[in-house]
C-alpha cells in the first residue's frame, strides 16, 4: 500500500492585511454613523500608515494590488485632512502626518501636480515646526516633487528645477544649523550636495557650481566609506560634464569611475561603464581606443547575457565609422561639387543601420 503524499504549500501575505482589513471597517463605519472626529481622522491616519508600509510588501504577497492600494490611500487621506482642517483644535502634528503620506501617495501615483499643491498647505503647517528633521524631511520631500515633476514630460513646468533648488537650498540650511556633526547628518549633507550638484549641472553656465558640490559629495562619500555613493557621484560629475558638452571631463570621469568599479569587482557596473566609455571616446575621435574598450567588454560578456545585442550594435558602428575614415582619406583635398557630393553620400551611407 503506498504512502499518502502531501504537498505544503506556503503562502505569502503581508503582516498588515489583517489590521488594514480591520480598521477600514472600522472607519467605515463610523463614516456611516456621522461620526466625524478627530479619533475618526486618527483612524484614517493609521490606515494610511498601514497600507504606505503594506506597499513595501508586494513581492511577498500576490493579493496586493499597489494602484488599487494608493488610490484607496488618498481617499483616506482627503477624509481625515477634511475632518482635521475644520476641527479648531485639531492636533497639528496629526494633520502635518496626515498631509506627509497624502503627498507620499499622489507622488507614487506620479500626480505631481496634486503632491505640489498639497505641499504648499504642508509648508504652512511647517512655519512654526521646531524639529529640524521634520523640516528637513520636509523640504527633502518637496524638492523631490519639483525635480521629479520637472522630468516629466506631460506635466514639467519651466521653473520645475528652480523650485527644486529652492527647497534643497531651505534643507541645506536646516542640516547646517543641527549642532552634533554625526556620521548620520554627514551623510545626509553628503546627499545635499549631491542633489544640489545634479540641479546645479542643469543650469546654463552651472557646469562649475555642479562640479564644486559633486566634488563635495564624493570626498564625504569617499571619507564615510560608501562605495556605491561615490560611484553614484562620479557617474553624475561625468553627466554633468556630457550636459555641458565638455568631453574630457566627461572621459576622465568615466576613467575614474571604471577604476572604483574594478576595485570592487562589479561586474555588471563595469560593463555598463565600459559601453558609456567606448561612446564618449568615439564621439572625441578616439577610435583605436573604442576598439579596445570594446574587446573588454566581449571578454566579460557571457554568450547568454541580453547585452551581446547591444554589443554588436556598437562593434558596428566602430566599423562603419572606420570605413568613412577610410573612405574619406582616399578623396582628394581638392574642394569641388563632385566631391561635396561623394562625401555626401558616404554620410548617407554610414546613417544606415544595417550598414557596416
């Protein structure tokens, strides 16, 4: 007689479902009772706060639906900021919560415009906050929202960027009055300056400012120890020089950065950061040395990796520039219509893509 098998089968679920299920009911209904108070409003908070940390569990539970979730959190957001904006002595605290995760949701939501114009109510609620860490978070938060929105196509405002300094600029101040210099509030004017630098890189004629605040990250990222921060900033000093067009800074600091990523191994990074350099050496006549960044890069690529498509891409294209090099020496210097014509063409057929 054979033994019964049994198959256990374990199933994911988030550690909030339960009390997520228990406290909507709850708000529910007290809405359906009229009850609108500041408990009410309470309630709605902590809903909130339930459901913004049930997001972070979505590859463990299958059931979470994270737009149907967001969008159930604005609902319970404008609900508990309606009841605490006519409450007179409504709990300011409460309130500043409560307009923190509403402008945490529509952001995830990518609704800038909305997160923007519930932070203007938020910084009113911050005039007379004494905690520098809420402020600071505070201004970190709204900058993000301008510098975001400011990447967007469809809803990018001209002064996106500007306001996104202003803010950075108001967090900066906050951070450099807090006394205790800690390696935590390093580390976060570590990432001021960074964040200053990148807004800086995209100013016209900010290319010197971006370059003096990147520098300033990197040297407290290289003085705290964090790797992938200083490779992070390099990789924004050599985009900052690329948006500004200045080519051998942008090579210097991919040179830079490829050296910190074979320090440390990184396969994958090295890669990426030798595709990146074998550009910017074709785009500054460096031919023979894209051809030998591009034998690195076949020596680390596996024959199953996605990227040997793009690798083939760009051996083309090292080729197809080598034979208009070629192709353009042999014509004479002479400068006639013929030969205006010749040239043309061959510009013609190096822009084809399936010719090498």
């Amino acid at each position: 007689m054979g033994k019964a098998v049994y198959k256990i089968e374990i199933i994911n679920v988030s550690p909030f479902k339960d009390d997520i299920t228990r406290l909507t009911k709850e708000i529910e209904e007290l809405r359906r009772e009229k009850d609108q108070t500041r408990e009410t409003a309470e309630k709605a908070v902590n809903l909130v706060d339930l459901i913004l940390q049930d997001l972070e569990h979505i590859n463990e539970d299958p059931d979470i639906d994270p737009d149907r979730n967001k969008i159930k959190a604005v609902k319970y957001c404008e609900f508990a900021y309606d009841i605490l904006v006519k409450d007179k002595d409504s709990n300011i605290k409460l309130s500043q919560e409560c307009l923190k995760y509403w402008i945490d949701v529509l952001a995830r939501l990518n609704r800038f415009d909305e997160a923007i114009d519930i932070s203007k109510r938020y910084v009113v609620l911050l005039n007379n906050e004494k905690d520098p860490m809420i402020l600071h978070e505070a201004y970190h938060e709204i900058a993000g929202l301008y510098f975001c929105r400011g990447h967007d196509e469809d809803y990018a405002k001209y002064n996106d960027f500007e306001d996104a300094r202003r803010f950075y600029d108001l967090e900066r101040r906050v951070l450099d009055e807090l006394p205790a210099d800690t390696e935590h509030l390093q580390d976060l004017k570590r990432s001021s300056d960074l964040n200053m630098g990148i807004i800086e890189a995209k100013e016209i004629g900010g290319l010197e400012r971006a370059i003096g605040r990147l520098k300033k990250a990197l040297v407290a990222a290289d003085s705290l120890r964090r790797r992938e921060e200083k490779q992070t900033t390099l990789w924004e000093i050599g985009n900052a020089y690329r948006n500004h067009g200045d080519l051998r800074g942008l090579l210097k600091a991919q040179t830079t950065e490829l050296k910190l990523i074979r320090q440390y191994r990184w396969k994958d990074k090295e890669i990426l950061c030798l595709f990146e350099l074998t550009r910017t050496r074709l785009e500054m006549g460096q031919y023979d040395e894209s051809r030998s960044t591009l034998a690195e890069i076949s020596d680390l690529v596996d024959a199953e990796e996605d990227l040997t498509s793009e690798l083939d891409a760009l051996e083309n294209i090292v080729a197809r520039i080598e034979s208009f090099r070629v192709a353009t020496s042999k014509l004479p210097s002479t400068a006639t219509l013929g030969l205006v014509h010749r040239r043309a063409m061959l510009f013609y057929e190096l822009s084809r893509p399936n010719r090498i």
